[in-house]
C-alpha cells in the first residue's frame, strides 16, 4: 500500500548520523479511507532514543564506578602498608629467598638429580691402583685395603692381608707420602655407577669399588678434589668385564664435614632481617 508522509514534518538526526522524519503515515485501506498510525512510528521513535540514553549512561556510570573504587583500593594500601615498610619487607623476603634457594641447590645436589661433574675411569690421573681380589670386603677390610694402597711408593706392588696390591704411578691431591688416612667415621655405601660427593669438595678423599665378588678385585680413586655427582665405570677391571658389586666413599682424618654451614649463616640472616622488618612494620 502506498504511504504518505507530510511534507512539513519535523526532522531528527539519530546517533547514527541519519535523517529520520517523524510524521503522520497513511495505509490507504481498500475502501480508500486513510488509516493513520502516527502513534505507532512516535513510540518507535521513542524507544530508540531512550535505549540509546540508556546506553550512554550506563557507561558513564560504570566509569565513575570504577574510578572511585580505584582510588579507595590505592588509599587503602598506602594506610594499610607504607612504601618504606614496604621496601623494607620486600628486601627481607628476598634474603630468605635466597637462603632457600641455596639450601635447595644443596638438596638437588644431594639428592643426585645434578649433571654428573666427572667420570673416573680405569688408569686415569686419579685412579690410586687396584686390591686383589678384595675379599673379604666389609667396611673394616675395605678400610685398611685403602690406607695400606695409599702409603705404597708409585708404581710397586705388594701383598698384605691376603691381597694382593697394584699401586699406580699416578699421585692426585696431596700426594705420596701425604696422603692422610681414610676413616670408618662417616663412610658412605652405595650401588651403581652414580657416586654423590655432595656440594663441597674435599669431604670424600677416596672411592674403593668392588667388581663381581671373588671374580674381579677393588679399584681404588682419589676424589677428594671433586664434588658432586661422578660416575665409576659399570664393569671392570681394566682388561676385564666383571660387573660392578657396590662401592664406599671414605672421609680422610681430620677432613671437612658436609656442607651446611653456608646454608645455615644465609638462613639466619634472613631471618634476622625477617624480625627486623616485623619489628618495623609495628613501629
């Protein structure tokens, strides 16, 4: 149906940038008589308008919001924590960071998770000789195979306590007629070819290994230069392929203790600095 619209209509610009026209409209029925819905377009046009209005302020509104609860959340913190407490608090918690951070290294190191440091092999500058063939082989044998090695001249060999012994013509760490005495204090036991000194060197002065029972012999190194995780050859001894039975680390006499000290001074400094920044965050 055709619609009319009244020349002298009134004219608006919606927020869209376009003319709307508000006027009368007629539906000329089929009986030609005009059916006026001025009504119908008015309270169209007014619901745009006030949806648009809507719109607007609502934005504006949750600006305002936001911007005021911002500024009471900055005041708040700056009542509740002044930024010179709060370096101080900060430095603090970075000293014990660190004191931590050091105890864990020493953990992973303990722990055997680090990067094997050193691979010890047969005849190299700190394999020390060989015990044949290291039986009997308990902590208390194995004690006196080692200190009996130790104080033959390079390059000889000799026979003591049933065994027979091959010193090497390598001398490590301090050297023949040097080297201090191993110990039964503090020895450690272990299987496989992964070896923890821990953290600090000069802790362990010597590694005995026994291969295969009564088929192979002991290979004795110095390691009291070395720190970490090292690895011992899987089988032996030189020449031969007996698998390895377990091994003993050995302390020297009047050696260092495990590493622990320098752990504990970082963690008292920080907390010492802890108990500072309390008492200062009170004051």
């Amino acid at each position: 149906m055709p619609v009319l619209t009244d020349q002298f209509s009134p004219r608006f610009r919606e927020p869209s940038g376009y003319l709307t026209t508000v006027g009368i409209s007629y539906d000329f029925q089929a009986s030609g008589t005009p059916n006026p819905r001025f009504e119908d377009n008015f309270n169209y046009l007014i619901n745009r308008y006030l949806c648009h209005f809507r719109n607007e302020f609502s934005v504006l509104a949750l600006r305002l919001l936001f911007s005021r609860f911002q500024h009471q959340l900055t005041m708040r913190i700056n009542n509740i924590v002044p930024l010179r407490k709060l370096a101080l608090l900060s430095t603090a918690v970075c000293a014990i960071m660190l004191a931590f951070s050091h105890n864990a290294h020493a953990v992973r190191v303990l722990g055997g998770i680090s990067t094997p440091s050193s691979t010890l092999t047969f005849n190299n500058s700190r394999d020390l000789g060989q015990v044949l063939s290291g039986i009997p082989s308990g902590d208390a044998n194995r004690l006196s195979y080692v200190n009996h090695l130790i104080h033959m001249a390079l390059g000889t060999t000799g026979t003591f306590s049933g065994q027979t012994f091959h010193r090497s013509s390598k001398n490590p760490g301090p050297g023949f007629p040097n080297f201090p005495n191993a110990t039964l204090a503090g020895l450690v036991n272990g299987t496989g070819t992964s070896v923890n000194l821990g953290p600090t060197a000069g802790v362990y002065l010597y590694l005995f290994a026994k291969y295969d029972g009564p088929n192979g012999g002991s290979e004795v190194w110095y390691v009291g230069d070395l720190s970490g995780v090292i690895t011992i050859p899987a089988f032996g001894l030189a020449g031969q392929h007996y698998g390895l039975s377990g091994w003993t680390l050995f302390r020297g006499a009047g050696g260092q203790v495990p590493d622990g000290g320098t752990t504990v001074m970082l963690l008292g400094a920080a907390l010492g600095a802890l108990s500072m920044a309390r008492h200062y965050l009170k004051s």
